[in-house]
C-alpha cells in the first residue's frame, strides 16, 4: 500500500494502478462502516484508493472541525489489512489554496434536511467530492447509505456534470444492538450511547407500523414519536418521510419511500435512515 499528501504524489501514483479503480472518500477514524465500502471495492475493482480527509468547508462555524476525531496511523494500518492499493491523505492548503473561490453546488436536493440544518454543508461536500474525483478519476466511487442524502446528492452531480464514474451505494453497517457505525459516535459518554439505541429502535417502529399495513406518513412518524418519548436524553431535529430520488415530503406511503432522522443525543448530532419495507 501506498501512501501520498501531495497532488503531485497522488498523480503519479494513481497513473501506475490498473483499472477498473474503485475509489472511497473518508474523513478517517476508520470504522466497520468504512471497511465495509472498502471491501466492496476491493472486490469488484483491480485497485482501490481511499482518501482520508476532514473537509474544513463542510463543517459549519459551530460544528466540530477542530474536535474531529483522528488517527492516521490507525487508519492506515486498518486500510493495509484491507489490501487498498493507495491512501490519498492531502493537505487542506492544497486542496484550498489562497485565494479559493470556485464552487460545485446541487439546488433543491440540497434543500431540506440536512441542508436546512447545516447550511452550506453539502457545497463543501460537492465541491471537495468533484476535487477528488478531478485528481482519482475512478471508474467507480463508493459512498455508505448511512448519509442518504449526502448519497443522492453526489449521484446527482455526477450525472449533471457528466463525472464518467459508476457510483455504489453500500448499506449502512450498525452496532450490534443497531446503532448505526459513526466517527462521532466515539463522543457518547456511556449513558449517551445506551440512550443512541433510540434512532434505530424508532426505525424498527416505522417499519412495524408499515408491515401492518399504515399507509399515512403521520401515523407512521407518531409511532416513531413514542418512542423519543420515553428517552430524555435525545432531541429529535428531524423525522422525515421522502422520496428516495426527489427527497420531497410524502404523506401517502405506497413502500421504498426513505425514512430520515437527526437527533441530538446531548452535544453529539446522529442521523439514521431506513428504506420502508425493506429489511434492516
Ligand atoms: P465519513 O468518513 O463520515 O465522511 O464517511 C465516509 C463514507 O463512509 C461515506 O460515504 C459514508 O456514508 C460512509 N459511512 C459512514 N458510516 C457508515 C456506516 N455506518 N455504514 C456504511 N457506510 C458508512
């Protein structure tokens, strides 16, 4: 495995690798989730490169930029361990020089949700992606469905601005008692963490209330409701019910519509989704 800071490095590296070349964009502090879209690179592509980078432009001034937690070492032996070829580690000088002022932004799927709350969010995810796609040039790029929107943005910049890239979408990998894996989830004190639980046992009320049969978004967000109800330690941001490609509000669900939710478990942001109908 080959490790590069530099765009210089990063070309001449990139420009010896055999394609088809499987590509996964992180912010590091590694976990199974990442592995996982790692591993389904590494089987369907003959190289596989990674970058580890914690985008300064898509954290918000009062977000957590300078607590991100890292550790490159660990990522890299992680990454060695899963035979990636090359790991892309750049600089946030390079990647925004003085003087940045050119950006790649999506309009109405970047609206709601996560773009209501984090305002330009996902400008700093688009335009970093584009950045790292101009210098990687996969063939295929890999992204978790753990960031739904996040997932259905980038898949719709890559057909606006013609990126020739394939892009999968990998499940999300949970904890066993559900907690979807996160790098933030490290920030839950022990209570916190017990009380985390509540995002994916309010997706498996959903999904009950589905299985028997409800067909209103209401009835169904209630359901998920009582179950914050009996958990002081979360506050809820939001409990969305949307399409899947346009990510507009639903009030009739007919099945596959996406279920979406962010929650404040104390001073630590989580979000979880699930697809209606489908097992989890
Ligand atoms: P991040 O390092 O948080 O920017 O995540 C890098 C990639 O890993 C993104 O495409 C995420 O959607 C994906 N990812 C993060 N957590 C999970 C998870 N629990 N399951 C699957 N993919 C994930």
């Amino acid at each position: 495995m080959k490790t590069v800071i530099s765009l210089d490095d990063l070309r001449q590296a990139r420009a010896q690798l055999p394609a088809p070349v499987g590509f996964v964009p992180t912010m590091g502090y590694l976990h199974e989730g990442h592995l996982s879209l790692v591993r389904q690179a590494r089987a369907a592509c003959a190289s596989v490169v990674v970058s580890i980078f914690v985008n300064p432009t898509q954290f918000g001034p009062s977000e957590d930029l300078a607590s991100y937690p890292r550790n490159l070492q660990r990522d890299l032996a992680l990454l060695e361990e899963a035979h990636v070829d090359l790991v892309w580690s750049p600089s946030a000088d390079e990647m925004y020089p003085p003087g940045f002022q050119t950006w790649v932004s999506v309009d109405d799927l970047t609206a709601p949700l996560e773009g209501a709350l984090r305002p330009g969010h996902f400008r700093g995810v688009t335009t970093v992606v584009s950045k790292l796609f101009n210098a990687v040039q996969p063939q295929k790029a890999y992204f978790g469905q753990k960031d739904a929107q996040q997932a259905a943005v980038i898949g719709r910049m890559v057909r606006d601005l013609n990126f020739p890239i394939e892009i999968v979408i990998c499940p999300i990998a949970r904890e066993p008692d559900g907690l979807a894996m996160s790098s933030r989830n490290v920030y839950l004190n022990v209570e916190e963490r017990q009380a985390a639980t509540v995002l994916y046992r309010s997706l498996l009320a959903a999904q009950a209330a589905v299985r028997s049969g409800e067909t209103r978004a209401e009835i169904v967000r209630a359901a998920m409701q009582e179950i914050f109800d009996r958990e002081p330690l979360a506050n809820i941001q939001y409990i969305a019910i949307v399409d899947p490609e346009t990510f507009r509000t639903r009030d009739r669900l007919s099945g596959g519509e996406l279920v979406l939710l962010a929650v404040k478990i104390g001073r630590t942001r989580l979000i979880d989704n699930a697809i209606l109908g489908e097992s989890m």
